[in-house]
C-alpha cells in the first residue's frame, strides 16, 4: 500500500497531497492557482500577499 505524504497548506490550512513546496513551506495545487488567476484588484489578493510574506519571515528567522 502506497501512502502519500500529506501536508499543511500555508494558505488554506488544510492536508493536501498535491502542490509545491517553496523554501519549507508547501501550498496546494488549488492554493496555487487561485493565487496565479487573482487580479490585484480582487479582495482576496492582500490575504495572499500576507500569507506569501510568511515564507519570507520564516526563512529569515
């Protein structure tokens, strides 16, 4: 039995099997790209550039 590896996405808090890892931090296939597709003007973007400056923090501390 094959077990895949679950882990906690960064922006949605969720277990997922499937996304990318960026310095340690992972974020879901559908995190991904519900970021990619969010137009600056969109009310979700700020939350996304929060989430994303996390990483920064994380690695430099």
């Amino acid at each position: 039995m094959d077990q895949t590896e679950r882990k906690i996405c960064i922006v949605c808090g969720e277990p997922k099997e499937d996304g990318i890892t960026i310095v340690t931090e992972f974020i879901c296939t559908s995190c991904e790209s519900e970021m990619v597709h969010t137009k600056v003007e969109d009310d979700r973007y700020p939350f996304f550039v929060h989430q994303m400056k996390q990483l920064w923090l994380r690695f430099h501390t």
